[in-house]
C-alpha cells in the first residue's frame, strides 16, 4: 500500500525513487517485520495468559517439559500478521507471486490454529486427528498447485522443473508438476511442525531458511544475476523478497520472546503457516531442489520420524532412537536445550551457505 503511496512522488521529489528498489523495500519490510514482532508481543503474551492459551505437553515427551504446561502458545499469530502487514504495506501487490505466497500462509496458519484451538479446548497435547490433518494439507497444496498450474498454462509460471548443478535440463512436467507442488508444501510444513519442540529451535532455523530465500528470491528475479549463475530467471520472484524479508524480520523478532526460557510459544499456527510458506517460495523461485538444502536441520528432523516410525513398526517395538523427533533425543543423552538449539542453529546455518555455493557450481 506504501508503495503505491511513494513511488509515484518520485514525479515531484527524486528521493522518492528509492521505493523503486527491491532491496529497499524488503529492507524497510523486514525492519516493520521485526518492529511489529518485537512492539505487540508482550501484549499478545498478556492476552493469551489472560485468557488461559496455553501449551498443553506431551505426557510421553521428555520430563523436563513438563514444567512448560500453560506457556502461551498460539504465537504464531503474530508471526503471520508481523509478516502479511509489512508485505502488504512494502510490495507491489500488482504481482500474482505475493498474493501466493501470503494466500499459502494464511491457508496453512487457518489449520494450524484449529490444531491448536482443539488442543486448547481438548486441554490435551493432540488436536486434529493425524489422518484428518493430512487431508486438509492435500486440499489446501491441491488448491495452491492447482492455481499454479493454471498460471503456468497462461505463461505466468514455468511447469519446467529445474535441477540444481544442471544447466539445461529443465523437463517440462505439465500437470504431472501437481504432486511435486503438494509434496513440496506438505513436506516442508510438516517439517518445521516436527521442529518445533525446543524453545526458539523452529524459529530460529526458520529465521535462517527465510534469510537465505531472500537472496535466493532476489537473485531469481534480477535478470544479469540469474544469467551469471546460469539459474533460472524468474522476474516475478524478485518481488517475492519483500514477503520473504518481512518473514525474516518477524522470525528474528518472536525469537526475543520465543527464545530459552520461552515465554510463548508458536503452536501449530505458526509452524505450519511459516512451513507453507517457505515451500511455496521455493517452488515459485523454481528452486524446489535448494529447499532440502536451506532447509537441512528440518529435512533431519521429519526423517528421524519418518524413520523411527517405520522401524517401529517393522521390528515390533524397537527404536532407532531413543525419541523422535530427533532433538529429543539429544535431550535424553544429556545435552542441554540451550546446547541443542544453538548447535541446530550453526548446522542451519552451514546448509543455507553450502545452498548458496551450489549456485555457482553449474
């Protein structure tokens, strides 16, 4: 909405050019981001404690949560609003790239919320059924990939599917590119959901997924950096940074009040909504492939469920791990939460960077 408000003073005063930049704008959306975050946090932490929102813990979880029964939750709210504002204010919402990007968020944050508005009702630490949330991710990644594929028979949206390290083969996939969408956009929230069990571990790892999808965002939609990498150029996907910029700066802002000891915490609602949305941004970039490695720490953590689930199962009670997801059972060996998260961090932070070399090695 700013943007349409400034940009054409620049008719009157040159400064006013500067909204013209996308660096400047996700800058100023990532600052709001933050602002947001940082201003209206100890007023939603008052209201959900006013209104008895709080975590429900796990009885099989490790003994050490207990103590974290009727911590705020449900802060992923104000994720979602300190991200959609700043974009709405920030970018140019003429692009068909940012309605997605926002629609998917707020998509997967309305499940998210009934999740945790069952458990808070329920006063249990489980909300909607496995089987039922599943069913409602395929609907709402159906929809998402359906609107996709629809833009890419309109020649808004490639339906090629990009491969990192190669620099031609890009298979046009047409609507078999549906089911990659849905698993991409499942996948990815579910994974985030799997991480957040740790005081400001999702967060944080998000935090440093969103910062390396800015630049990835913005080197998909500038024409000479795309041509240099030789990846392909996506010119809507520049826009893109102002949303996923203002996602970075409400991430690093919920991380003051999420961090060790977390005084709320983003339930469902935030989890899956940031999940969403980091998958839909790298399928809208075409960098679905870059998302496994941005995204290393929650790829690790959906499988040591994928895979302590399936082992269990076959060998009739045994496990590979002493509990998944897998920071539990870190926990269970002796490290301390602090310790975790922070090495989690550093490992997040090593994927993003080794995503970003691969760009050159094409």
């Amino acid at each position: 909405m700013l943007y349409f408000l400034l940009v054409p003073l620049k008719k009157y005063f040159f400064f006013f050019n500067v909204f013209n930049y996308i660096t400047v704008r996700t800058a100023l959306a990532g600052i709001t981001g933050l602002a947001i975050s940082l201003f209206l946090g100890p007023w939603l932490i008052k209201m959900l404690k006013k209104y008895q929102i709080g975590e429900e813990i796990r009885p099989d979880g490790p003994q050490s949560h207990l103590e974290k029964k009727g911590t705020p939750s449900m802060g992923g709210i104000l994720v979602i609003a300190a991200t959609l504002v700043p974009t709405l204010l920030w970018a140019n919402l003429r692009n068909t790239y940012i309605w997605l990007g926002m629609f998917t968020m707020f998509l997967f944050g309305l499940l998210g919320f009934w999740d945790d508005f069952l458990k808070i009702k329920g006063k249990k630490s489980l909300g909607l059924i496995i089987r039922r949330k599943l069913y409602i991710q395929i609907i709402i990644s159906g929809a998402v990939g359906i609107i996709l594929i629809y833009l890419g028979l309109q020649g808004e949206f490639s339906l090629g599917l990009s491969f990192p390290f190669f620099k031609e083969w890009i298979p046009y996939l047409g609507w078999f590119y549906l089911p990659w969408i849905m698993f991409i956009l499942i996948g990815s929230s579910n994974s985030v959901n799997f991480a957040d069990g740790l005081d400001g571990l999702a967060i944080g790892l998000t935090f440093i997924s969103a910062s390396a999808f800015t630049a990835l965002s913005y080197i998909a939609g500038n024409v000479v950096w795309s041509e240099y990498l030789n990846i392909t150029h996506v010119p809507q996907a520049a826009e893109l940074t102002v949303f996923v910029g203002a996602m970075s700066g409400a991430c690093l802002g919920f991380l003051w009040y999420n961090c060790y000891p977390a005084q709320i915490f983003m339930g469902d609602v935030g989890a899956l909504s940031l999940g969403g949305a980091i998958g839909v941004v790298s399928i809208l970039i075409k960098q679905e492939f870059l998302l496994f490695m941005v995204a290393g720490v929650f790829i690790i953590e959906a499988l040591s469920v994928l895979l302590q689930v399936s082992y269990f199962k076959l060998t009739g009670g045994k496990r590979i791990f002493k509990m998944a997801p897998i920071h539990h059972h870190f926990e269970l060996m002796g490290w301390s939460e602090e310790k975790i998260v922070v090495r989690f961090w550093i490992a997040a932070i090593i994927f993003a960077l080794f995503s970003l070399t691969t760009l050159k090695l094409r």
